[in-house]
C-alpha cells in the first residue's frame, strides 16, 4: 500500500520537470474558431484550446522511466525485445497467456469481433460504446444492453452501477439460445454511463452464470485499473488488497481482453489483444499480419510498447491510482455542492455533465450536450466532449436516431497533466455555463458522416 493510503489528500506522487506552455484566447478568436469547427469540439485545432479535457485517450503525461524507455526501442520488424517486455508487463499484470500489440483499441476491437462473432449473434454488453459496437456490427453482430437499469438514471447513486444485469443477459440466452451468444462484450468502468465500476461480485456471477452456458467473457479492460480502485474502495473484502492483486483476480474471471492503452497505460499509443485459448490466439495472430502488422509488432514501433509495457507498472501503483481518481473527484465535488446536475457517483476518467439538467428547454433532437460543450468552449476555451444522441448514431435497421437516456458532456481528465488550478478554473467556467443557461439555445445537425459520425459532424445554431 503507498503512502497516502487512508488519507484524505491526493496529492500526486510525482513532481513537474518539464511543461508544455497553453495559449490564452480571446472570446472573439473562440467564436470563430467554434464557427469554423460547425460547433464540433473534436474540429477545433488544438491550437485554438487552453485546457482540453476532449479525452483522457493518448492525453497522459509519460514518466521519465517511459521516455527513457523509448531510447531503448528495438525496431526490428520481427520479434522485437520490446515486444516480449510488453508480455510479460501483461502476463504479469491482468494474467493473460497469449498477447497480439495493436496500434490501438478499435485495432483490437476489430480483430476480435472478427474472429468471435457469426452473422446474426448477439453481443451483449453492459452499455454500449462507439467503436465497440461498430465494430461487432460490422462483423454481423446484434449489440444488446444488459447493463443495470440504474446506470441509465444519472442521479442513481448506486455504487456499481456498471453491473451487468445478470437476469436481463439470462432471458436473452434462454429466449435465443447459448448458440446466438457471441460473447459476453463486458467492459470495466464503463465510459458512456459516467465511467462507472463493474464489482467483483458481478464479475463472479457472471462467470458462473456464462459458464452454465459455455459461453466466453471478453473484457474490455481500457480502464480496468480505474475499476480496482472502486472495488478496494467500495467492495467489503479487498480494501486491504492492492489494485494489482484486484486487476488480476477480476481478469481471471475473463477469457481475454482488448485494450485500449492511451488511457490506463500512461501512453499515447498503443493497444492489445490477449486471450487464454491457444485456438483462438492462432486466428487473431493470423489477422493481425493482414491489418496492423506483423504479431510482434502490431502497427506499433518498439519504443511504443516499450513504453507501454512501463506504463503499465507504473499505471497500478496504488498512490498514482488514488491520486488520478481524487483529481477527478475534486472536480466533481465542487461542482455538485454548486448544485450543478453531474452524474452520480463521480467515475474515474472523468465528470459527466448531466446536459438534461441544464438545457430542459432544448429538446434533445437539438444536441443539447453538443450545446453544452460548445458554450463550455465559448466560456473559457475549455474543451469537452459530447456523450448524447450525436454520439448514440443511428439504429442500423431502422436508420432512426438513438434516443439515449443519458444526453451527458464529458469533462476528461487526463493522467497527470493539470494542476488543481486547473480543474478550478474548469469548475467556474461550467458555473457561468450554468447560470446562462436559460438564454441558451440548441443547434442542428448541418453534415452528419455515416460511420461514428459525432467525430465529424457539423452543426449550426437554431
Ligand atoms: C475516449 F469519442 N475511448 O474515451 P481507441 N473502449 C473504450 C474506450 O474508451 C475507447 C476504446 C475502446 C476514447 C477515444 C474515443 O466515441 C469515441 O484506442 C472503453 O480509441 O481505438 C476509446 O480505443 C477505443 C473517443 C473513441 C470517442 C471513441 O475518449
């Protein structure tokens, strides 16, 4: 256990020894960097952002240890010494057997849905997310929600409210047979209800229950180790336990695992597959040669997986866990004793803006969390990310919209790079966002891309 261990203070385990400097802008340069950007905040330039909580994805700060890592990079195109490191850092930590890099998450996403998944099976999942979801249609798959109904209430205070509803998946098995499972599409602290923690409990249930069926578990395991931390927290029987020894017995309650690395892992590329079934493994290494790159490198260089294999030491430590959370949590503790609407309980990557709160006015065919981060980024060059209908997309039967219950604006933290200050600031900006809000109007929907399109949609003001 570190050092601040039981105590209030999250105060970094680290110190600052080189910074990056931000530009300040003017409100006349927002408006028409906005304008420019059809309200999108993933179209404005960087450049144009003084704090940019967009995503906590590929944002984090590396240690020293990981930039010294980078100079030992082995770029051999085949069998790489940094690739055997970045194995072991994954046998070692979440306990799989075989491993396939992959350049990111949705490469990973990919290959799995690929290799799983038979035209017309069912995924079920506790929530959707964006690229996952995608990527288990493309490959014929029917995406069904079997997370518990209280994450879809923003307010529910419910302390795992990224459990799986164990009788909603047990009536879709019975209703369409073990055979029509794919696999159970299972993700820690999930990202689109608020990053909310799957409990241990759960996870064993789950295996039971799939188990009885003989049907296989893949882990989405992008923030698991922000999942340990609520369960040595809130789960009676692991507050002593570390969050390494949590990672691990969780993942062993799984068949495999795809990861996106830019968050966890302190890097800002990088991803894996990792299965225990040799038979399977075959397939995936044989698909990742045809779309990432050979199996021991994976569309990464060496010094990127060198880095990653560190980062993922350093990303279970139980200090810098307890202090990424508390910077999120400070967030999100101020702002609710402004009674600004934010889902409840905070979650681990980041503040979730509740924008039904803040806009009843607009209807949401009007982008109300899409307004949202827009008058955020007006306010005070503060950029956030929209998590409501743009980014729901549409049915891909009926072509109708998704009407996701939860229209929300995501404030990312990323690891290790604001200050307290900084997330002051961020708190005032969404106050006077807050107190403007009944002059605030929706927008619409001018372009909309086909695939993922809240990435590049355009917008203008009603
Ligand atoms: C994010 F607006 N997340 O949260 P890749 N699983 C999970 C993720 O959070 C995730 C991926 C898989 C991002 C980046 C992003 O709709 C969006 O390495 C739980 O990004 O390919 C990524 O991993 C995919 C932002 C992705 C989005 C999709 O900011």
């Amino acid at each position: 256990m570190g050092q601040q261990f039981g105590r209030r203070s999250w105060a970094e385990p680290w110190k600052i020894k080189m910074v990056e400097p931000l530009r300040m802008t003017t409100k006349e340069d927002r408006e028409k960097a906005l304008v420019e950007a059809g309200f999108n905040t993933f179209l404005l330039k960087s450049e144009d952002v003084y704090i940019d909580l967009l995503t906590d994805s590929g944002t984090n700060a590396m240690s020293d240890r990981q930039w010294a890592g980078m100079m030992l990079g082995d770029e051999a195109y085949a069998g790489s010494r940094n690739f055997y490191n970045l194995e072991e850092a994954v046998r070692k930590y979440y306990g799989y057997k075989y491993l396939i890099p992959t350049h990111q998450g949705r490469g990973a996403e990919h290959l799995i849905s690929q290799a799983a998944i038979k035209k017309g099976q069912f995924v079920p999942g506790n929530m959707y997310f964006t690229t996952t979801r995608l990527h288990q249609e493309l490959a014929g798959g029917v995406f069904t929600d079997v997370i518990i109904d209280e994450a879809h209430n923003s307010q529910n205070p419910h302390p795992f409210k990224g459990n799986v509803d164990l009788e909603k998946l047990e009536s879709l098995i019975k209703r369409e047979g073990a055979e029509k499972i794919a696999y159970i599409s299972l993700a820690g602290t999930v990202n689109m209800a608020g990053g909310q923690p799957v409990s241990m409990a759960n996870v064993k249930a789950l295996r039971a229950l799939t188990d009885r069926h003989g049907i296989k578990v893949y882990l989405d395991a992008t923030r698991m180790v922000e999942n340990a931390y609520f369960i040595q927290e809130r789960e009676e029987g692991y507050a002593r336990k570390t969050i390494a020894e949590i990672l691990l017995e969780f993942c062993s309650y799984t068949d495999g695992a795809w990861m996106s690395a830019k968050k966890d892992s302190l890097v800002n590329i990088g991803g894996w597959l990792a299965v225990n079934n040799w038979t399977l493994f075959e397939e995936l290494r044989n698909l990742v040669v045809v779309y990432e790159g050979l199996h021991t490198y994976g569309g990464l260089a060496g010094r990127d997986m060198e880095a990653m294999a560190i980062g993922i030491a350093e990303s279970v430590a139980d200090d810098h866990v307890h202090s990424r959370i508390g910077q999120v949590r400070y967030l999100g503790e101020m702002l609710t004793a402004w009674n600004i609407p934010i889902v409840l309980p905070v979650g681990g990557h980041a503040v979730f803006l509740d924008a039904r709160g803040f806009y009843p006015h607009i209807p949401q065919i009007q982008f109300p969390a899409q307004t949202l981060a827009a008058e955020l980024y007006l306010d005070s060059g503060i950029r956030s990310m929209e998590r409501g209908i743009a980014s729901a997309g549409r049915d891909p039967k009926t072509g109708d919209h998704y009407y996701p219950r939860l229209e929300l604006t995501r404030l990312t933290i990323p690891r290790r790079v604001y200050t307290q200050a900084h997330m002051d600031v961020v708190a005032e900006s969404v106050r006077a966002v807050y107190e403007a809000r009944e002059k605030t109007q929706g927008l619409k929907m001018a372009y909309e891309p086909k695939y993922l399109r809240f990435f590049q949609a355009r917008f203008e003001r009603m």
